[in-house]
C-alpha cells in the first residue's frame, strides 16, 4: 500500500526565510534595494519550485516485507523485519539524518542496530498498523 507524505503550513514559510535575511542584510549594508529584490524575488521562486516537486513526489510504499521511500530522485529500501522501534514525534527539530516527511509530527523508525528515519504518513496510524502486521516484534513509543 501507498502512503504520501503529510504537508506542515509551516513549509509554506521555509522559502522566506532566506529572502528575509537576504533583505536585512541589504538593508543594514545601504545598498538599494532594487538590487535585492531580483535575487530575493529568484530565491524563493527555486526554493518554492523544489519543495513542491519534493514533495508531491515523496510517498512511502509498504510492500512483501519491505518499506519503499521515495523522495524526488532517492530511493531506498528497508526490510520491515529489520524494524526495531516506531517512535511518535512531534518536535520541530529532528536528530535523524535521513527525514522524507513534510510535516513535524510524524514517526521515527529505528532499523539495523543504528539506522533511523523520519517519515509523516498521512494515516500514520493505519501505517504503522501494516508495519505491526508484517513484524509484530516491532516495539511502539508514545
């Protein structure tokens, strides 16, 4: 079964930060702000364009005893009976490497001894309960 990533509003607000740095930092050196306004303006355009095609292209993919996630060109897959523990999350910061997920609630899945990846399905629930189903030895955290 096929799952897509979960979609934070905070991510609408990613593509400004930088343009508002770019602005105060034109600002407080004196130069005009024409001069800033065509790189601001091309920044966020680029950043708006590749966070959307990531995400519409990121899903997660439960298959025979395999998880598939994919996320714009990367690709990997996890054997389901190497799942460990399934953590719940809902913090802004993420400590993991490897986060496919658009949302800051979402899971975080410990496989080997210390691989671990973040994901946000949108029915987390019914996911995990496929994951369970497949490796009941997985261990759940709240």
């Amino acid at each position: 079964m096929k799952y897509k990533s979960d979609f934070s509003k905070i991510n609408f607000f990613i593509p400004l930060f930088p343009a508002v740095l770019v602005s105060l930092i034109a600002f407080l050196s004196g130069d005009s702000i024409e001069m800033v306004l065509a790189p601001i303006g091309i920044l966020i355009l680029f950043l708006s364009v590749l966070i959307t095609v990531t995400f519409f292209t990121t899903y997660y993919e439960i298959q025979e005893n395999v998880l598939i996630v994919s996320m714009f060109f990367y690709k990997t897959k996890i054997k389901i009976s190497e799942i460990k523990t399934i953590k719940y999350s809902n913090s802004i910061v993420k400590t993991n490497f490897y986060k496919p997920g658009f949302h800051h609630r979402g899971i975080e899945i410990v496989y080997h001894k210390y691989d671990d990846i973040f994901l946000s399905p949108i029915n987390k629930d019914q996911f995990i309960e496929q994951l369970i189903e497949q490796n009941p030895t997985i261990e759940i955290r709240k």
